[in-house]
C-alpha cells in the first residue's frame, strides 16, 4: 500500500508539474505574439539605420509581427544598447547595431553601462560595409605605396577627416598608420557629411570611408580612390586595388547585426537568427545590397560572438597604442 501510495504521490506530482512547464516553453512556442521593437543605437539615416529598416521590413513578413525601428542615439552608440540591456529577455526588444558600439566603446570608455558579451547575446550578423581609402586630387599619389613613402617623407603633415573621435573612418586610419608605420594629422568632424566636404574641398589630404559614402565622389573627379579595405579587390571596383595588397593583412569593415538581451531563450534566440540569416541569403536582398557597396555577412550566433570577442582583442591593442580617449 505504501509502494502504491508513494508512486500516486509522484504521479501526482508530475502531473502538476506538467502544466507549469508547457506554460513556461509556450512563450517560446509561440513567439513572437506582439510587436518588436528593434533599437538602432544612431539617428535616422545612417548606414546601420538602413540596414535595420530594411530587415525589420523582411522579419515583419516572415514572423508575421511587426518589427519596427526606434532610433536612440548618443554617446557614440551606448545610449541605445544599455536601453537594450534594461529591457526584458523576452526578444520583443531587440537591436540592430554596428559594432563600433559593441567592440569599440569598450576601449574607448572607462566607464560603460554594459560588458558586450556579459550583457547581450548574439543573434546573427547581417553586412559589412566595404571601406574606401582616398585622396584629394592635389596630393601626389595614386598608390599606398606612394601614399606611405609621401607621409614618411614628411611625418605629420599628412591630415585626414574623420566623422569624429573613434568612429570608423578614424580608426581604419589609425589602423592603417600603425600597419604602414606612418604618423598622420587626425582632424576629426561632426558627422560624415562634414568630414566628407572637408576631403572634397581641400582641406585635409586623405580619408577612410564606406564604399558607398565616397564612390559618387571618385567617379565624379573629386576624389581619388586608392584602395578599398577589404582583403581581396572587389568584384565591382575590379581597377581599384585592396590595401592588404600593399600592407599585408590589412583588412577594415564596419558590421551590422542583431543582439537580444542577455538570458534571452535560446529557443527564441535561434528562431530570429534562422529568419534573419534567410533574408541575408534572399538573392532580391543580395542584389539590392551589393549594388549600394554593401556585402551580406551573415553569421550564426556562435560565430558571431567569436567575431565580438576577436574585435574587441583587435580595437582594444589599436586604441591603446593610439592614446585614444572617448569624447
């Protein structure tokens, strides 16, 4: 009777049991059930915000919710990620975010709200955006070579513009001096519009910049392009030579992706990545993508947060050796 009894006890157990976890994986089963709200860490406009706009748009399809962009910027991106890690971990709070904010702040802070991988769980990565390096048309030279044998004859001297104190178009050129071995005068702007007519008119001799931002330019006589950053040419831009060709290893592209906030469900967690690495291999999606100089980089979360730890080692050792402080 007591055999009988205590397996009625567990019996019983289980069965209540049963329902509390169907009722703790059903959120998983049937996420989303509202709409998602996807943080673009910078304002409206910008390369990351075209980005997470047009995936929203596709997720929004494929997950029959809506998913829509809330812009909050400031701070070089931290404003819009700590709103991200104060959110609940249910993935109705995601963000599209480049990784000047998840890879760079670390390093360029003292003092930031959040540790990348303590804080957010990687989802997927979505692009890269090709950078360009070019000249003012009065400088005399029209390779690397010849760009890195002028700032040696004269270290300096040289300027370039950037869109401001550790944004991209400043440390590809911090990167690009420290692997040529150069010393060059930063001359950081407010943005990349300013830092951009600053190059076309003269008043500074070089600057690093996406594809897409400085190719109207070149193809229009104001500038001159002297390499791209990926590691190979690009299939577009076949005349204009790679930077690794001269200065071996160089390689410098800004990424987007999408992080959900720590101790999210993995469930959950893979169902975006799934959807968000189908749009990245929609061939419509590839096409539009590649012909505004944008490359698909569609990574799985393991990779991905491979790739945040692998950055954060790499702009950790350029920022140190720069002496470079966040505004």
């Amino acid at each position: 009777m007591r055999i009988h009894l205590a397996k009625l006890a567990v019996a019983l157990a289980l069965a209540g049991a049963l329902p509390g976890a169907a009722g703790a994986q059903a959120p998983v089963q049937t996420w989303p059930q509202r709409a998602i709200k996807m943080i673009v860490p910078f304002p409206a406009g910008g390369g990351t915000d075209f980005i997470a706009r047009l995936a929203a748009k596709h997720l929004s399809e494929r997950l029959g919710q809506q998913v829509f962009v809330e812009n909050r910027a400031g701070a070089n991106g931290a404003i819009g990620l700590q709103a991200l890690m104060q959110s609940d971990p249910d993935c109705y709070t995601i963000s599209a975010c480049s990784n000047t904010p998840l890879v760079v702040n670390p390093s360029l802070y003292e003092k930031l709200p959040y540790a990348p991988l303590r804080d957010f769980v990687p989802v997927a990565t979505m692009v890269r955006f090709p950078g360009m390096l070019a000249v003012h048309p009065s400088v005399p030279a029209r390779s690397v070579s010849d760009l890195i044998a002028l700032a040696k004859a004269k270290p300096g001297a040289l300027a370039y513009a950037s869109a401001g104190v550790g944004n991209f178009s400043h440390l590809a050129m911090e990167l690009f001096s420290q692997a040529a071995g150069v010393k060059l005068l930063h001359v950081p702007y407010k943005g990349t519009g300013p830092a951009s007519l600053a190059l076309i008119g003269g008043e500074v001799q070089m600057g690093f910049n996406n594809v897409q931002t400085l190719l109207q330019s070149v193809q229009a006589g104001q500038l001159v392009a002297l390499a791209v950053a990926e590691p190979k040419r690009m299939p577009a831009l076949p005349d204009v030579p790679a930077v690794a060709e001269t200065v071996k290893g160089f390689e410098m592209a800004p990424w987007v992706g999408i992080v959900a906030p720590a101790r999210t469900p993995k469930e959950i967690v893979e169902r975006l990545s799934r959807e968000t690495l189908a749009i990245m291999h929609d061939p419509q999606v590839v096409k539009q993508l590649t012909e505004q100089q944008v490359t698909p980089f569609a990574l799985t979360p393991d990779r991905f947060g491979e790739l945040i730890g692998k950055d954060l080692e790499k702009w950790a050792g350029v920022i140190k050796t720069a002496g470079i402080k966040g505004e």
